[in-house]
C-alpha cells in the first residue's frame, strides 16, 4: 500500500511538473525571452507619434533576453563608437527595467548616469515596442523591435 501512494504520488507531482512547464512555453508568445532586432523607432509629440525613423543602410540593433538577462548590440556604419551592453532586465506590469553591469566605453559613459533604463512596454507578438516614458508620464521616444527567434 506505502508503495502505491507513493508511486500515485509520484505521478501527480511529475504530471503537475509538466503542467507547470508547458504553461510557461504557453505564456512565451508574451515574454521577451528571444532575439530582436530594431525595425524603427517612433518621435512623440503630445504623446502621439509625430513621426518615425527607419533604420539607416547598414544599421542594425539586436537584443537578446533570455531568463532575466539582456544583451544587445549596434552597428551603425557612420559610427566610429562600439555600441553594446549586458545585464539584468525586469517586466513591472507595463514596464521593462533593464540594469546593465557592463558595456562598451561609449555606453558606460551613459551608465555612469543612468542605473536603471525604464520603459513602457507594449508587446503584440512577434513585436514589441519600449517606449521613453519622463516621470509625467509624457512619451518621447519608441524603439520598436520584430522577434527574429
């Protein structure tokens, strides 16, 4: 009798297990966890998009997430600086914090004033977008990224 609750009990657990493990694959069309790469980015003006800037020739910008952890980097061709930086992210509700712990020498200058990027966060997708939010609330800026895997 001992060894058949604990073999049914076994199996509940292993059947919760994978319950639990398939809702998490469920839940990934809504997670960052993958590549992206910039499509564009969007100008606010009053908190409407005022106009968008595409990529130029030779431009590209990808950031990796995966379990709690960002990395990205940029190449832009008329841009002698390195681009890139590494660390921790976070999604709040409808915002993403993202800390890095280090980057390129161009970008640590930026580190060196800003401990934690914070921005409002859509995500539709295969697309999402992080937004530069001021503490009133206004929108400034848009990046917006396509999932590339």
């Amino acid at each position: 009798m001992k060894k058949l609750t604990f073999f049914l009990a076994a199996a509940v657990l292993a059947l919760v297990l994978i319950a639990a493990n398939g809702s998490d694959n469920t839940d990934s069309v809504h997670s960052l966890d993958g590549v992206w790469e910039l499509q564009h980015q969007f100008i606010y003006e009053d908190n409407h998009v005022q106009d968008t800037l595409f990529n130029l020739e030779g431009y590209r910008q990808v950031k990796m997430y995966s379990r709690g952890k960002v990395m990205w980097t940029r190449y832009n061709p008329v841009d002698t600086d390195q681009w890139f930086g590494y660390g921790n992210y976070e999604l709040k509700g409808n915002y993403l914090e993202e800390r890095l712990e280090f980057a390129s020498n161009a970008m640590m200058k930026i580190v060196d004033t800003v401990q934690v990027f914070r921005f409002e966060l859509e995500i539709d997708g295969d697309h999402y977008s992080q937004i530069s939010v001021d503490p009133d609330g206004t929108r400034h800026v848009a990046e917006n990224y396509k999932r590339i895997e």
